[in-house]
C-alpha cells in the first residue's frame, strides 16, 4: 500500500477548506482551553497523573494475570469471553456469534478498535446492517468517512455541513443548522433501528478485573442503549483496556473526561457486568499488535493510552491538518507514535509531521512521552531504510558538510545566496518549499565568524577556506 | 556557541551575545572550528549522519566551564537528545554544561539589571517550545498548578521603559519545527501566520524571542505578508544593541 501523504492532505485541508480549517482549529483549541480549566480545579491533577501512569504500567507489565482474573470475573457473571489475536479473528468471533443467533441487524455505539478491525466493512460484506448510535460517528458513517477525531468523529464538519448531509439523507429542513434540532432528526431516525436491531455492540473504555465489568464512559446514553435493548450483546475490548478494580478505575474516571473536553465527569459511566435477564454477553478481547508493542522497550508506553484525545487537542499541526489528513484510525500525536506500530511502510511519514514541541506529552492524563517516542519513530525509519534516496542523501550531505569546519565554512560564506539558504535541509524537499509562503532572511555582508576574525580573532588566524565553487560536500580532509 | 544559522543570517545577533557576555564581566572565548550541533540531521531520525558533527562539537567544547548559546532549540538538542556522539565524559561535560542564554543569565551569572540597556518599546515575548518545554525556562501552558515563571521574562522585565504584551496562546508551537518548516510548510506557514495574528492583536511592534530559529520563520512570514513588525533576539535587547 502507498505510504499515507499526511503532508499533501494536509495543504488541501488549509489550501481548499480555510474556513473548516479556521472552524476546526478554533472547536479543537476550546476544548484544550477547558481542559485546561478543568485541570486547574484539581490540585493534585499532576499527581494524579502520575498515579495514572503507574496504575497502567503496573497493569500492563502484569497484564496476563489481570486478563485472566477478568475472563474468570466476567465468565462467573455469566459472560462469555473470546480471545482475538487480530482484527481478523476479532471480526470473525463477532461475525460467528451474529449468525450463531440469526443476527442480520447490529447497532452499536463508538468504538476506535472496532475502526482498528475495520470491522463495519467486514460485517456488511456478509450481510449485516450496522448502525452507529453515537452522533458523531453515525455522521460520518452516512457520509462514508472515517472519525476525524477520536472523541468526536465529526469534528471536522460544521453544523451547516451536518445540515446538509441530513438533508440530503434523511430530508430534513434545508440549512436548518441548529445543533438541537440535527440531534433530534438523528434520535428520530436511529431509534426505530435500535428498537428493532437483533444485536447490539460496545466498545470498552475500561475493563475492570476485579469486577468482570466492561464500563463504557458516554455522554449521549448510545452505549447503554446499544448495549441493553437488543438481546445479544457484544463488548470488543483491546487488551491494553484492563485495569486492576474500582479504586483505580476512580482515577481514571476523574482523569478522562477533564482530559477529553474539560467536564468533570461525562453524563453516563456505565458498568456491563454480565447478560441482561434471558440474553447473552461476549466479550471479545483484543491482541491486534498489542503483545508485539508491548514487548518494545521503546515504544510500549503508548499502550497506556486512555483515547482522551487530549494530545490531539493540544496539537498545532492537528489542528491545522484536520483529522482526515492522517489517513489512519488513531490520528494526531498519538496515532504518530501508534500507526508505525501497526504498518511501519504505510504510516512512515506520520512521525515527521511534529514540530516536536512536547505539549502533547504535557496534556496526556497518563504521561506518555509522545514526542519523544515520535523522535525516536524517525530513528526507526532511517534505521529501516524508509528514508528516500534523496533524503538520505541530503543527510549524508549535510552530515559532511557540518562534521568538517572548511567544507561549512565555504558553505556559510558562499556568494550563492541560494545555497545559504537553509542548506542542509531544503535540498531534499519540493522546490523552494520555504518560499511558498515565506521570505527568506537577507543575507547580512559578513557571517559572525568572519566579524569575529576581523573584530577579535587576533589571537588565531581564521579557519582556512576552500576556493568558492569546489563542492563543499565532497571535501574530505 | 554560535548556531550555525545565527552565523550565516544573523551576525548581529552573535554579536550582541558576545558583548553582552563581555560587559557581565565573562571571559568569553569562540572556538574558531565550530560548525553546528547536529540537530538537524538527528530530528530528521538520520542519527549515523549526526554523529560526526557531534562529536565534532564535543571537542570543540569540552575544555569550557560552560557553553553558552543564544538558542533554547541547541541548547535543547545538546543537553537532552546529544546521543547520537559516542558516549564519553567530554560529551556528558558538554551536555552537563551547556546554557541557553537566558538561563546562563538567570541562573548562573544571576544578573540583577543590565544598565546600559533601554527599550522605550511596547515588545511580544515568544518563548520557543524548546525554552519553554524542554529547557524549562518558564512554566507551561498545560501545566495550569504549577506557578508561573519565565526566565526571559525576568530579564526584559529589568530593561529600562521596555513593556510586556501578553497575548493568547502564548506558548504554542510557532510553526518552524526545524526540517518541518520545509517538508510540512504549508501548516508550518500557517502556525506562523497564526502566531503573527496573535502577536499583531496586542498592537506591539517588536517580537523577541531567544530563538532565532523561531523569528527567521515569523519573519519569513510576516515580510511576505508585508507586515511591519520587528523581530529581535533577546541578545540585542539585553545588550542595549536595539533601542
């Protein structure tokens, strides 16, 4: 498959949608804004995150025993547990229990591994309706695009466009953009399905060991509704999701939603326990990369991860992509350091779209070290030899010409403007890919090294410099 | 340390590094074989190519008791991420001593005013994520309970008539990001744009910053836009070479 371009999707997004890109940037930032504001009602919040963190390292390096404490919880209150190794697996066991119970209508409520699986796509070539009952994702679902964002799926849209699309698709008011108004026209037509549908699915926020509990954290009620009306219910569970008990799960309870939209709790915090009286429970728990990871001394802090999307909120380059740019399930900062790990090739220009600024690891609620696992997923494309030939070739250049003082100093003291510009890093991008949209700095009459030898360099005579035009790259002392 | 792009562009900024150290009384030396510190291969992942000029940089350094840089971005790239030189006590010396100028300033000379210096300006502080994030020079956004601070700050604050505006989203990202300035510059160029309209907003003129790399991207930007802002490095305020 073709590495993802998150680079060209993002100029069409700037370039073609200022106005979305404007719309987006401005939502995104009010949730970091309140984020912020809700952290600061929370003295121990940096504590807390630290607790987060520990709980999570300590559950992920004794994951096997909380794993089978939960399968043995979750089987006693009378589910029934099912191990995936893959998205294959994974859609294949949900798949079976569906024409195990003649199942041909399937509602279900947000789930990122259920993307991950690219499960709905799965389903639907055999046969079955699936039905999104979370706002957002039923959005985007009858518009044929994947999430945007991993708390809001449709963020990248506006009220209008939304307007729009239910017109076009359900017949409602034309331009009528009101947000309560769309809400109601997607309640009044999701209902009848979830009403009707023969099975119903969740996503896990958490999975409690203690208690054998998956709990899910709405605020909409589409996960208890999906999960409670149809008989059949199916929880996917990644792995990673597994906590110890309830004490911890208050940690992350009190983490989670501040982290996510800045309110202090979400509307619905609901605990699935076990089958509803005369139905059935499967929950499905999910490897899909997640040992591999795991096993990783570099990279596998970000299976801590808790989907608030607070590094994508906080992401300047995320913002101004949009979501969509990535091409990927997990998006923004967190899908940079995530995505590698699923499909190194396709996902090996997601590490390069950072500025490396660190706020992403700031904001995180279970202290990842984001930036620094991006910086060190572009050692890991260089070290597999997913560089470019022209890049890799700009680096050998530039590795030459700043390792040796005569070879820089010819460069930095060149008449050739265009070769002080930038040099070791413009080469290997499109043509004046500086330019574009920015001027580049006027060239002073001297370099400081050549004011410092002239105004004090009495004591030294001046590096020696090779006569101009000789190419810098190739001078090898 | 001189950066390689303050050499090339920004000689004046060099300069007032150098006088200003001078003037606090430090005897200042510039290691005439001194090319770059190697960040810009080692963000771009190519760390086999970033050896050579590290280690190139590790013995032009290690004799200092400290390496002062007007450039959180280096000063960031040497303390924290310098792994790409071979392990050795001069490479921990010179990661263990390295300054970004204005923690030099602050933190070790502890500098209480700077008498020759006047600014009778309305100025924009611009922090960079480096300072800021991985330098520590002042309190971060994200972190709402910690008190605040800010070291560059401190130090406008002790130059004659100069103001501080403040304006929104003080510290994010400005854009430059090293090689992500050419190879994503259209969101590049957009973060810089941004950050020039936040800037613009509080009606000051003057942008100063203690990364050049970050005002040669604003820069860029606002010529092309054909704004009338000033960007200077804290360096020339400091030394009372911009008034």
């Amino acid at each position: 498959m073709k590495p993802v371009d998150q680079v060209r999707n993002a100029q069409a997004f700037l370039e073609d949608q200022p106005h979305h890109e404007q719309a987006f940037d401005t939502l995104i930032w009010g949730l970091r804004e309140r984020r912020d504001a809700a952290a600061r009602e929370v003295p121990e919040w940096e504590d807390l995150r630290t607790l987060a963190s520990r709980i999570k390292e300590h559950t992920l390096s004794h994951l096997a025993d909380y794993l089978e404490q939960f399968e043995e919880r979750a089987t006693a209150n009378g589910a029934r547990v099912h191990w995936a190794r893959d998205a294959h697996e994974h859609n294949q066991i949900v798949y079976d229990i569906l024409t195990a119970h003649r199942a041909h209508t399937l509602v279900k409520s947000k789930s990122m591994l259920t993307e991950e699986c690219q499960m709905r796509p799965f389903l639907e070539t055999r046969g079955i309706q699936v039905t999104e009952t979370d706002l957002g994702e039923r959005i985007q679902q009858l518009d044929h695009q994947p999430p945007a964002h991993i708390v809001g799926p449709a963020f990248q849209k506006t009220a209008q466009d939304v307007a729009e699309e239910f017109h076009r698709v359900y017949g409602s008011d034309r331009g009528r953009a009101d947000p309560v108004y769309l809400a109601h026209v997607m309640r009044e037509h999701t209902r009848p399905l979830i009403l009707a549908a023969d099975a119903g699915m969740t996503g896990a926020n958490f999975a409690v060991a203690q208690t054998g509990a998956v709990v899910t954290v709405t605020n909409e009620g589409n996960a208890d509704l999906s999960g409670n009306v149809p008989g059949l219910r199916i929880c996917s569970v990644g792995i990673e999701k597994i906590i110890p008990g309830l004490a911890e799960l208050a940690v992350f309870i009190r983490l989670l939603a501040r982290s996510a939209t800045g309110e202090r709790i979400t509307q619905y915090t609901s605990h699935f326990a076990g089958p509803r009286a005369g139905g059935e429970m499967h929950v499905v728990l999910v490897d899909n990369g997640r040992t591999q990871r795991l096993a990783d001394e570099r990279f596998w802090p970000s299976l801590k991860c808790i989907r608030c999307a607070a590094c994508l909120n906080t992401c300047p380059v995320y913002r101004r992509s949009g979501g969509l740019a990535y091409g990927a399930t997990y998006m923004g900062p967190i899908g940079l350091i995530t995505m590698p790990a699923a499909d190194v090739r396709r996902f090996r220009e997601l590490p390069f779209s950072s500025t490396l600024n660190g706020s992403c690891s700031n904001v995180c609620p279970v202290q990842i070290n984001i930036h620094e696992q991006i910086y060190a997923w572009r050692e890991v494309m260089d070290a597999d030899g997913l560089f470019s030939v022209t890049k890799k070739a700009a680096m050998k250049t530039a590795g030459a010409v700043l390792s040796h003082p005569r070879a820089w100093r010819a460069v930095a003291e060149a008449g050739d403007a265009a070769l002080r510009v930038l040099p070791h890093f413009a080469v290997y991008s499109r043509i004046n890919a500086w330019g574009r949209h920015r001027d580049v700095p006027s060239t002073p009459k001297e370099t400081f090294h050549q004011w410092y030898a002239r105004n004090r360099g009495d004591a030294r005579p001046p590096a020696q410099t090779p006569a101009q035009g000789e190419d810098p790259g190739h001078d090898r002392p | 340390m001189i950066p390689c792009y303050i050499d090339m562009f920004y000689p004046e900024v060099g300069i007032a590094t150098l006088e200003l150290l001078e003037k606090l009384g430090a005897d200042v030396d510039y290691p005439f074989d001194q090319t770059c510190c190697g960040q810009p291969m080692a963000n771009s992942g190519a760390q086999a190519e970033a050896q050579a000029t590290e280690e190139l940089f590790v013995n032009n350094f290690a004799a200092y008791d400290y390496i002062v840089a007007p450039s959180g971005s280096c000063v960031h790239h040497i303390r924290n991420k310098f792994t790409a030189a071979a392990d050795s006590p001069e490479r921990r010396h010179v990661s263990a001593r390295v300054r970004d100028l204005p923690e030099f300033l602050h933190d070790v000379l502890k500098v209480k005013d700077f008498p020759w210096a006047e600014f009778p300006h309305e100025v924009a502080l611009h922090v960079s994520c480096s300072a800021i994030r991985g330098l520590g020079e002042q309190a971060m956004s994200e972190r709402p309970n910690d008190p605040f601070f800010s070291k560059p700050r401190s130090l406008l604050e002790k130059v004659k008539g100069l103001t501080l505006a403040d304006f929104s989203r003080p510290d994010e990202c400005c854009g430059f990001g090293g090689t992500f300035a050419v190879t994503d510059e259209a969101v590049s160029a957009s973060m810089g744009n941004d950050k020039l309209e936040r800037l613009g907003r509080t009606g000051a003129r003057y942008v100063i910053s203690g990364d050049m790399s970050c005002l040669m991207h604003l820069q860029g930007c606002a010529h092309r836009n054909r704004e009338d802002f000033r960007f200077l490095h804290l360096a020339q305020v400091l030394n009372g070479s911009a008034r």
